[in-house]
C-alpha cells in the first residue's frame, strides 16, 4: 500500500486529533458535556488550527535545516511540545470563559498529550523515512555516535509511556462513569448505564489500540526499509560487487550495523584492489618474462589481449557465448592473455631466438610451448585452491594452438571441446602474426590477413568467432596502428 505523502499525513493526523479530542472531552469531563456544540467546537477547532499553521511554519525553520542525526528526536519533541502546548492553552481559554475547575482543565491537557505522543511518534518515525530516502538519492551517510539511544530503550519508553497514558484514560473514565452511575442510577436502566459505560470503553480502547499498531506499522516500515538496503548490499558484496554502501540514516543499533558494514565493505574493497593489482603485476612479470626471450615484442602481447577483448564483447550476447562471457570473465580473460606464451620460457634459445624457419624436429619442440604454459599455470592453480584467473590462464596458454576441426595441439581438440578463452585468443594470435613482421615473414597487410582468417574458418577457427571478427575488424585495425612495433 502506497505510504501518504510527507504533507497529507500530518493534516490528517490533526484532523483526526480534533475529533477525537471533542468526543473524549464529552466523555471525560461532564463539564465540557454541559457546553453547546458551538462552545466546544469553536475554541476547540481554534486552537488546533493555530497549531497546525504554528506547525507548518516553523517544521522547515526549526528541524529541516537542523544536522540530519539530530531531525528526528527534534521532531518528535516539537510535535509533541506543540500538542501539550494546545491542551494548555485550551484549559486556559475554558477556564477563563466557562469557568472550569483545574481538574476539568489537566483532563484535556491529559488528552491532548496522549494523542500528541502518538501522532509525534508516527511523524518523527515518517521523518526518519523521508530522511532515509533523501540521503539515498543525495548518496551521503552519517556516523552514529558512540553513545546512542538504543532501539530496544525507546521501544521499553514507548511501551511505558504508552501503558501510562491507556491507564490514565481509563481511570478519568472509570472516575466520571462511576459519578454519572451515582447520579442516574434511579432514572436509566442499569442495562442501558452498562452498554453506555462499555461503549466508552471500547470507543477509547479502540482508538489507543489502533494509534499503537499504527506506531508499531511505522517502526516496521522503517526497519523493512533499513534491512532492504543492508541485504542488498551484502548480496552485492557476496557477488564481488564492492561499490555499495548501506544508508545510515539513524543513530542506533541499526545505525552502528549499518556504518559497520559500509567499513567492512571499504576494507574489502580496498584488499581486493591490492590483490587485484599484485596480480596485474604478476601477469605483466611473467608475461615480461616469456617477452624477454622471445622474438615477438611487447606490443605483441598488447594487440592480441586487446583483440581479445573486441571479440569477447562482440560475442557476448551470442547464443553460444552469452554463459561463458560476462564482464567479470571477458575482463579476467583479457588480463590472462599476456600469459598465453608463457611457456615459452621452456623451449631452448637455439630454437626460440632462430633467425629462420624452423625444421621439423625444432617444430615438435617448439610446439611444447603450450604444454609447459598449461602446467606450470595448473600448478600455481592447485596451489591457489582455485582461481578464476588462473583458469582462464591455462586455458589460453594450453589451447590457443588448438585448431576447430581437431587438427591442432597439444590435445587435439576439436569444436567445443576446445574453451572458448582458446578459440578466442587462437584467432587474435594468428591475426597478429600475420600482420607482423618476423625474421621468417614480411608483414601482410590487413585485407591478406582476414583472407587467410576467413579461409580457416570451420577448420582452423570457431566460424562464429570469425565472424565475429568480420564485424570488430576497424577495431583490430585501431588496435594494430595504437600498438603498432617501434621500427
């Protein structure tokens, strides 16, 4: 059910104040019974329209623009203040004009703060929604104070108070009712005295019961409101989503909780930030590691884990690929690349740095590469219980020589068998090294080498992934002449 708005809700709060507080006054006060509708209505409906005005003048004056852990206790203390201030001023216009007793007077004054210790619980509980939504939308956060009243000391007051006030109702009920019973004990049936009497009780009963369930409703709506934000934050952070915080908008329990959590969240971002670039850092070690025995340079290793990229996205919402890449796993491929000749490091200088093609034998050597890539990452991955990253890794170091019709090595694996980290990187390898100059080979140009792609395409490569790459290939050629190799 939609909440009613910020203004509509005190105005019927007031409303229903005024009604009430005329129907309880004829109930309590047999003097108040004595007045015509007129006298009780017009200093009634007076005072609290004066207040109402009072209120709607001075609220954005004296709470509104007051630090945001101080508007709620304020609020609550204001509304309240201005209805004992009503319940006064009333008894001293009945005073003056109709001449009533002191206790007629404290009566109203009694009923008048019953009702007003309600309605300013349900309108500082409606400011601490309203304040809650506002510094979501303004993305600001406080900080609870070390001492703190705590939620379970103000539901104990609020229960007292409340106790305190349905008692002291219905004993200036009891009290008058016994006195009209003494009086028209003889001229009404005792019946009908009983049904009277019971109807005040339940009238009574029934509007202090439903101003708790409504105060009761309030604190719910704000606890369901504060434990939203907190689950969802922490489904977030459980997803490895760290850029949430929770609003803390109160200054209790739930304030502290919340403010605890946003630290929690902070450290974890900032430790998986660290983590995150140790690994940058590694990655970019090993990868200069394979670079510095190799003949293939450092751009080398930026063109292909860029085309890599262009690929990955390109084919992310493709039927076949839309599981296997999402943001987390296209980003965690693309930094796993560079490793992708990691194995390198293995093969003899005579064969990786010679100035020519290689012959048979130097071939089958050569072509180890990529099992020795594969296990050296598999160990650091048993090692590290498992590692997204170091997957991806082996993956690519292992498969990128992998052809799609089986052909290829070191496994043989043919179609889908081969991960899709492979398929990807088998093209942007073979891209790159055309385009390339070596000590083997002129550089072929752009159009020679898509030509080549596309006539291995269902046999060398992934057909969709070529494809793919007919779509991003002004991206490869951006990508080419941004990395291009110093002369």
């Amino acid at each position: 059910m939609e909440e009613v708005s910020v203004e509509t809700k005190p105005a019927l709060h007031y409303l229903a104040a005024l009604v009430l507080i005329g129907i309880y006054g004829v109930q309590v006060c047999p003097f108040i019974e004595s007045l015509t509708p007129l006298q009780l209505a017009l200093p009634l409906v007076a005072i609290v329209v004066l207040q109402y005005l009072v209120r709607h003048v001075a609220v954005g004056r004296l709470i509104d623009g007051t630090p945001y852990k101080q508007q709620v206790a304020r609020s609550f203390q204001f509304e309240w203040g201005l209805f004992l201030m009503s319940g006064v001023l009333l008894t001293a216009v009945n005073s003056l004009y109709y001449d009533f007793p002191v206790v007629s007077g404290l009566k109203m004054v009694l009923g008048f703060m019953t009702l007003g210790f309600f309605i300013a619980t349900d309108l500082a509980l409606q400011r601490e929604r309203r304040l809650a939504r506002l510094m979501e939308a303004r993305q600001v956060t406080m900080t609870p104070d070390e001492r703190y009243f705590p939620l379970v000391g103000k539901f104990a007051l609020f229960a007292v108070l409340s106790s305190l006030f349905l008692v002291g109702t219905f004993f200036l009920l009891i009290n008058k009712d016994l006195d009209w019973l003494s009086e028209v004990g003889q001229t009404i049936p005792m019946a009908q005295a009983q049904h009277s009497v019971l109807g005040e009780f339940l009238f009574v009963g029934a509007v202090l019961l439903g101003y708790m369930l409504l105060v009761i409703r309030s604190y719910a709506h704000n606890l369901k409101h504060f434990f939203n934000s907190e689950n969802r934050v922490l489904a977030e952070a459980t997803a490895g989503k760290l850029d949430g915080a929770v609003t803390v908008s109160t200054n209790d329990e739930f304030g502290v909780m919340g403010h605890h959590t946003n630290v929690m969240i902070r450290t974890l971002c900032q430790q998986t930030e660290e983590l995150q670039r140790t690994q940058d850092v590694t990655i970019l070690s090993l990868a200069s590691l394979a670079e510095t025995r190799d003949n293939e340079t450092g751009a080398h290793i930026l063109r292909t884990q860029n085309y890599v990229r262009a690929l990955a996205t390109q084919l992310r919402d493709h039927p076949r690929f839309r599981d296997a890449l999402d943001e987390r796993s296209i980003e965690l491929i693309y930094k796993s690349a560079p490793l992708h000749d990691i194995g390198k490091v293995g093969i003899p200088d005579s064969i990786l740095l010679k100035p020519g093609k290689l012959d048979e034998e130097e071939f089958r050597i050569m072509k180890t590469h990529a099992e020795i890539g594969g296990e050296a990452l598999a160990v650091a991955e048993r090692e590290m219980g498992g590692s997204s990253f170091l997957t991806f890794a082996r993956e690519i170091a292992t498969t990128h020589h992998e052809k799609w019709d089986g052909s290829g090595y070191p496994r043989g694996l043919k179609g889908d068998e081969i991960p899709v980290s492979g398929r990807l990187m088998a093209v942007a390898d073979v891209y790159d090294a055309l385009i390339s100059k070596r000590v083997y080979k002129p550089a072929f140009s752009h159009e020679k080498a898509m030509e080549i792609i596309q006539e291995g395409r269902g046999q060398h490569f992934d057909p969709d992934v070529v494809a793919a790459l007919l779509v991003v290939e002004d991206e490869f050629v951006a990508i080419s002449s941004r990395y291009a190799d110093s002369e």
